[in-house]
C-alpha cells in the first residue's frame, strides 16, 4: 500500500488511512474487528480524538499487539496546560500505549501560544520532553486560523476538511502546507456525506502528493470500497471527472459540511442535518426522511429561539438561521409531494 511521507514529522503513512470518529457508532467487537481487519489489510495510519468518546479504547484493543507498527495521531480541544496534559495521559491509557506519534490541538478558534506557561501548548511540550507525544500538530475548521498556523512554523502537520468541493483558497492551503513541509491530513473528504462517489473521491485526492485523507469507516461495506480502490490504484477518469463537475455545479459554497460544531442548540433542532436536509433529500435516498420522527425534528426549526449561538460558531460563517428556514420550507414542500409513494 502507498505510503507517504507526513512532512517534517518524516512518519510514513499509507495514503489511504483510517479516521476512527464512526467508531465510537459500533459496538467494541464490531470496531475491534473492522480496526483490525485495516490493518491487516495493510491501513498503517489511525486518526481520532480524545473527545471522540470510546473511540480510541477501541483503537487501544484492537492495534496494541502491533503498536509498532502503526501510527496514531489524536486530539485534545483543551484550552489550558492542565487540561491538555490530563486529555494526554487518558489518551495514553485508553490507546494501552505509552506513546502518540502525532498530538493534535483540536480545532482551536485561535493559535494556542507557544510561549504561555500556562496555555496548552505548554502542556504538549512537556509531553513531548518526557517521550509521550513525538510530533505536534492542529486541526481546523476556519481557514484564517489554518493559514496562520501554517506561517507560524510552530505545527508538524495541519489537518483540515479537503474535498473535491473544496475552494481555491483550501488548495492554496494545501500547497502552502507543501511548501512549507508540513503534513496534510484532509478531512471530511466525502463533505459530511454529501459525496456518494468513492472512486470520484478516491481520485481526486491521488492529484495532491502531500495529502493524506483519513476516511471515516463504520461499516466493513465501507472499509472494502477504500481497499478496492486502492489495490485497484484508482486515477482520475473522464467519467469521475464528470462526476466531479456535476457536483461542483449543484453544490454551491454556502452549504453545511455537518462538522457538528454549531450544537448544542437550546431549540433541539438538529442542525446538521436539518442545514443540508434539501441535499440529502435529492442526493440520497429519501424515504427514511418521510417518518413522522423526521417531520417532527425539521418542524423543531419553528421554535428556533435566534440566540444566534449556531451562527456564531459555524466555521464556514454560515447564516444557520436562514439556512434552518429555507430547509424547512423545502422539507415541507417535498414532503407533500412525497410522504405517500
């Protein structure tokens, strides 16, 4: 399996790797058995977070008898040194191992400072003095915050939501990252599920040298497409590129990625799903969003309270508000045409 070198960390991860937040979804022998089945398949590289709940206890069961043979990479969104360290050495105790290859500041809202003795990357500093993490990295969401941490020379590897939807400006990062030797882990590569076409995906992401997408796995359908596609060595094609530009076309910027981090709302409404429910009504199969359960959820929306908390946290500086509204009278217009076939 094709492996590339992670920037200046200099760790060499297979180019199709494995992002563990679905499977804190399964049960422990399901996640222990999908992990493993990865690794024997040749996946070297693990992505997760301290905050995606039993996620690495599951990584920690399944890859502790080859941990040398694997990378790990996790996460911590602590905004303090004690915070940081006590997130450091639960992920050492839930993986059963006594080192993480690549620490990862969990989509910070601005830099964490360098020289605060107090602030988190103080307590990573420490970690890696005393051999707990070997590498330094960040993850991000806003691409202001992204690009700061690319000029500040102060993180190993930057991991970033990268798609063929993605903008002009998110390759410019991606070739900065480059430039700079630092190693590119892309996310959401199927843009929260938005995409269907895993060879159109696949592909697209063979174009960039120096990117390494984690492809979030639940089920064993889906492990067995990123394997096929990579014994396979899948290359751009015409017909995925016409894929590719249909769905560039359909799918405007201004579209909710489901990262996830407008919620908690104080209404209930589920935002990711509601924001880009007219999407998902055309892009996937509709019926399961005709139940009574779901009519019930997109009707949540009329008792949006405009706290505006949503708003402000959406990344891609959406306006969630009138988004929830213009997907509700979507919802409710399809629904009618709909809910009796």
């Amino acid at each position: 399996m094709k492996k590339v070198r992670l920037g200046r960390t200099g760790l060499m991860v297979t180019k199709t790797a494995f992002g563990a937040l679905p499977v804190q979804r399964i049960s422990r022998a399901d996640a222990v058995k999908l992990l493993r089945r990865a690794y024997d398949a040749g996946v070297n590289y693990f992505d997760t977070a301290n905050a995606y709940t039993d996620s690495e206890e599951k990584l920690g069961e399944a890859l502790h008898d080859v941990r040398a043979q694997v990378v790990i990479s996790t996460k911590s969104g602590g905004g303090d040194k004690k915070t940081v360290q006590a997130h450091i050495e639960e992920s050492l105790r839930r993986l059963r191992t006594d080192y993480i290859d690549l620490f990862q500041f969990h989509n910070p809202a601005k830099l964490p400072d360098p020289e605060d003795p107090d602030g988190p990357f103080a307590a990573a500093l420490e970690a890696k003095k005393k051999g707990y993490i070997r590498h330094i990295g960040i993850t991000n969401h806003r691409l202001p915050v992204a690009l700061a941490a690319v000029e500040s020379g102060s993180f190993e590897t930057m991991q970033f939501p990268f798609c063929y939807l993605s903008s002009p400006q998110d390759v410019d990062l991606v070739e900065r990252c480059a430039a700079a030797d630092m190693g590119f882990i892309a996310m959401k590569g199927l843009s929260g599920g938005m995409l269907s076409n895993a060879a159109a995906c696949y592909a697209f992401m063979q174009k960039y040298e120096n990117v390494v997408p984690i492809w979030g796995v639940q089920h064993e359908w889906e492990l067995d497409q990123w394997l096929e596609l990579t014994e396979k060595g899948q290359e751009m094609t015409p017909e995925l590129q016409t894929v590719i530009d249909k769905d560039r076309k359909e799918l405007a910027h201004n579209f909710c990625r489901s990262c996830g981090y407008c919620l908690p709302c104080p209404a209930g409404i589920d935002i990711p799903q509601a924001a880009r429910m007219a999407m998902l009504l055309r892009r996937s199969p509709y019926r399961p969003y005709m139940t009574d359960e779901w009519r019930e959820k997109m009707h949540r929306i009329e008792g949006c309270l405009h706290c505006n908390g949503c708003k402000s946290r959406c990344p891609y500086e959406l306006d969630t508000p009138s988004l929830l509204q213009a997907m509700l009278k979507d919802y409710d217009a399809f629904y009618a045409e709909h809910h009796n076939d």
